[in-house]
C-alpha cells in the first residue's frame, strides 16, 4: 500500500476526472436537447410556410441543414473530451483497484458488451450514444435536405421554369 500522500494525490486526479467526465458527458446531453429545441422550431416554421411561402420553407429547411451539420460536429467534439475523462477515470481507477483504495473499476465493464446487464436484444446494435446520436444527427440532416427539395421545387419562378422547359421540348 502506498503511502497516504500517494493515495491522496490518486484520489485527486480521480475526482478531478470524474469531474471533466460528468461536465462534458452533461454539456452533450444539453446541446442535443438544444439541437431539437431548434430543430422543433425550424420545422415548425417549415410547415407553417410550405403552402404560402415556399422560399421562406426553403430557407429553414438550409438552415437545419446547417444546423444538423453544426450540432453533429459540436457533439463530436464533446465527444473526444468525454474520452479524455474516461481514460483518466480508467487509469486513476484500475490504480486505486491495484492499490486495494477502490475495490471495483467500472469502466472496463461499461465498454463490454458482455456483461451480465447487457441487453438481449440486437446488442451489437445501435449500442452507445455514439452510435445513436450520430444516426439522429444523420436523419435530421437528410429529411432536412428532402424537405428543402420539395419547399425548392414549390417555389413559384422554379415551377415556371420547369414548365417552360417541359413545354420547349
């Protein structure tokens, strides 16, 4: 057993970790509930003005384009600071387990897929917040992309254009 500075110092970085960890892990989970606060009121404005306004219902749709693009970097980014805590998280515990301080290390368990807890059905899929949020962040960005086809296609000039093109040949 090392001495109490030593484990001291060990329990330190651990909170100290523990603390990045549950910050950023937080700050996803907040900027996602943002991204559909916004994403809510795009569309909401989408419909509002597909009928009368399509350049309008265009514009929103390009702009939760750009927003699904936006917020899905964001969270890759959180993404790569909640890995950062988990791995001072898995080095402080695996030392306070080596050291008798802290009897169970919990990581290595959360990152298995064969734990006793794991789920039964279709584990191997759509397993982590990863994988989940990213798919979200994928269909918002391509309903947001079809929306903003159909709001193209129902602006005035377009139609008109089309037309005179169909009635040219």
């Amino acid at each position: 057993m090392p001495d109490t500075r030593e484990v001291d110092k060990l329990k330190l970085i651990h909170e100290y970790a523990w603390n990045w960890f549950s910050y950023h892990a937080a700050q996803r989970m907040t900027v996602f509930r943002f991204f559909f606060l916004v994403l809510g009121a795009l569309s909401v404005g989408y419909y509002q003005t597909i009928t009368s306004h399509p350049g309008l219902a265009f514009a929103l749709s390009i702009i939760a384009i750009i927003f699904s693009l936006l917020f899905w970097r964001l969270d890759l980014r959180t993404r790569e600071l909640i890995k950062i805590g988990e791995s001072h998280l898995a080095m402080s515990g695996s030392e306070m387990s080596k050291w008798g301080i802290m009897p169970v290390t919990l990581l290595p368990d959360s990152d298995s897929k064969k734990t006793p807890h794991t789920t039964k059905f279709h584990p191997n899929w759509m397993y982590s917040y990863r994988q989940v949020l990213s798919a979200i962040f994928f269909l918002t960005f391509l309903f947001s992309l079809a929306a903003a086809v159909y709001a193209f296609f129902q602006i005035g000039a377009v139609q008109k254009f089309i037309h005179y093109i169909c009635a040219s040949s």
